[in-house]
C-alpha cells in the first residue's frame, strides 16, 4: 500500500531531538512493508524534505493555521499524482486532522484519525485545548464526523469521543522494547532513599508544580526532572521557595540513550499531568521496572489501582499521601511496578504496529 501519513511534526531529521519515539517506531514498522509518505505541518520553517525511518517526510512549512492546513493538503494532492495513496491517517486531530480529511475527501480516499493530544478538551485556566473556542469546536465536529475511522490511546479519551458522540477504537501508542528494554522491578537497598523522576516537559498541562508542592509534604524523597523548560525557570524559582534544592535535579531535554539511565535508577514514575491521551513516559518507565503514581489521566486510570495509584489533577495532598505510602511500603511499590511493566510490555510498539496494519488493511479493502 501507499499510505499517507499527517503529523503536526516530531520528526526531526537527527532523529533524536523534536522527535515523538513512539511515531517513530511506528513509521519504521509501516515503512518496511509499505510506501510510506509523511506530511508533517510544523516541523521545519521552510518546506523541505528527508528520509527518516525508512518513510519519507514531506515538511509543509510557511504559516500555519488556515494556510498550512490547505499547503498540506495540496501537497498531499501532489504526491497523490505521483502515485495514487490507498488511505490517509492523521496522528492528532485539530489542524492535522482537518488536512488530512480534506484530503481524503478530495481524493476519494479513507481516512483514519488518531486523537492523540488535548483536541477535545478545554482547560480555560491555562489556555489549553482544542474545544477552547468556538472555531476549535466547530473544526473537531466537521475532522470527527467526516473521519472513517478514529481511534485513541485510553480509555479515558474514548470516553470524552463518546460523549460527543462518536464511536472510536482504543489504539495505544507503545514503546519499542528495542531501545528500551524491559528490566525487573528493582527493590530498594536499606537506607536508600525514594528516587522520583518525571519524563515531561516544563510547562501548564504537565503541572510539575503539583509535585514539587507535594514533594515538600515528604522528606527524603529525591526527584529527576527531565524535560524542556518553556516557563523560563519558573519552576526552579519554586523549588528554591520550597527549600528543595538539594532534592531535586532538572536535567533538562535529553535524547533518549541520555534518558534512559537517569530512568533505570528511579524507583517511581510520577505523572501530574492536567490531561494526557497516554502518555508514552508512564509506558517507558513501567517497561524499565518503575512503579507509576499521578493524576487520573490517559493510562494511569486503566491501571488503577492493580497496576498504578492515582489523584484528581492538581491535588498535591492526595499525591504526597501516595507518595508517602510508596516510600514506606515496598512490596506495595514492587507489586505496582511489576504490574504495570506487564501491561506495558504487552502492548508495546510491535503491537501498535499490528493495531494499525489491522485498520489500514480493513480502510483499504473498503
């Protein structure tokens, strides 16, 4: 098959920086059986194009918004010409998937979108989601309604498309067992102290101040902070106001052979996210041996409470509890950690592969 893929980016050329791991994964897998073209909105300023993966990348560029969305779809027009795609799958919906429907409508062809982002909420307090506006609103009806097929994560995104009223598919994105290979769950050595680590980067939805509070409610606790910082230090200021600078650690962005000690040496994968579709951190961190605690989002709610421990979002007294019981119940954090590596393992990249060849196979047979 010849299958086009829209994408709102993550696929630097390096491969290793601005990049999604799991898409990646999956690109390669579709790639070594099909002609795979990607379509990515944003990843570049400037229209341009690279192999990655085995697929190649078309990178529209130039303005985004309304424009973007209508140079992607003629790109994608273009390649159609070149030779003819057999369907088009959007990962994300918002702008991603409105070109990709466009697309497919003006083509003929079946179209498959993966809602895997904040499109369907709206969390005004922070200005994030796709439903905050009115527009918004209207351009998730028209990409869910036109859409053949639509698939999510979890169950927990399933169920806000459900309330919209729309029938999906869960469709987990996993990780690749390749680069991250699964390790037992490693018990503490006495006297050693609960290490934390969050995978996520700085800014509002991910709410890592959340954990800081609650970090501060447990003493001798330790925590990694691996991510890009887009709240210009604001977060360091706050861990210097809660006298935890001789616990905490900002690492900042690393590329995933840099990420992946820093991981195996922490003891629990905390998540304080306000929404997630997965996220694909929690899974990384479960195939490594990490028990997972946090905020009822995406995965985590699957895998309450056999397999991780969970709060409502931003409540810091309910996550330092959680946090406190871990730190004083090691068969407890052990018996959760082994759980949820099971599950992630699972269902991991070569799964979601499967997933995904299913559908485009059942799409294309259309």
């Amino acid at each position: 098959m010849k299958i086009a893929v829209v994408v709102p980016g993550g696929l630097d050329r390096s491969g290793e920086v601005k990049v999604v791991p799991a898409l990646l994964a999956l690109l390669e897998r579709l790639a070594a059986r099909h002609e795979v073209h990607v379509f990515a909105l944003r990843q570049e300023p400037r229209p341009a194009q690279w192999w990655l993966c085995g697929a190649r990348v078309h990178n529209i560029g130039g303005r985004q918004g309304a424009v973007g969305v209508l140079r992607a779809v003629g790109a994608i027009g273009r390649e159609h010409r070149r030779g003819a795609f057999d369907l088009v799958q959007a990962i994300w919906s918002g702008s991603v998937g409105l070109a990709a429907v466009l697309a497919a409508r003006w083509l003929g062809l079946p179209c498959a979108v993966h809602v895997a982002g904040g499109e369907l909420v709206a969390l005004a307090d922070i200005g994030y989601g796709g439903r905050l506006t009115w527009r918004g609103r209207l351009r998730e009806a028209w990409v869910l309604r036109h859409a053949d097929r639509r698939t999510a994560a979890s169950a927990p995104v399933l169920a806000q498309l459900a309330s919209l009223g729309y029938a999906a598919e869960r469709l987990p994105l996993g990780v690749d067992l390749r680069h991250w290979q699964p390790r037992p769950p490693r018990a503490r050595q006495p006297g050693e102290p609960l290490r934390l680590v969050q995978m996520a980067s700085l800014n509002r939805v991910k709410d890592l101040g959340c954990l800081l509070r609650a970090l501060a409610c447990v003493p001798g606790v330790l925590l990694d902070v691996i991510g890009e910082d887009t709240l210009q230090g604001e977060m360091q200021a706050l861990v210097a106001r809660l006298g935890l600078a001789d616990r905490v650690c900002f690492h900042g962005f690393l590329t995933q052979p840099a990420l992946r000690p820093v991981v195996a040496r922490a003891h629990v994968c905390v998540v304080t996210s306000r929404h997630e579709a997965g996220p694909l951190a929690a899974l990384e961190a479960a195939v490594l041996g990490l028990a997972v605690v946090g905020t009822a989002v995406g995965h985590l709610v699957e895998w309450a409470p056999e397999a991780a421990r969970i709060v409502q979002p931003g409540d810091g007294v309910g996550l330092a509890a959680l946090i406190g019981q871990l730190a004083g119940d090691e068969p407890l954090r052990l018996r959760l950690a082994a759980a949820a590596q099971r599950r992630a393992v699972a269902q991991d990249a070569e799964f979601t592969h499967e997933q995904f060849a299913r559908l485009h196979a059942e799409l294309a047979g259309r």
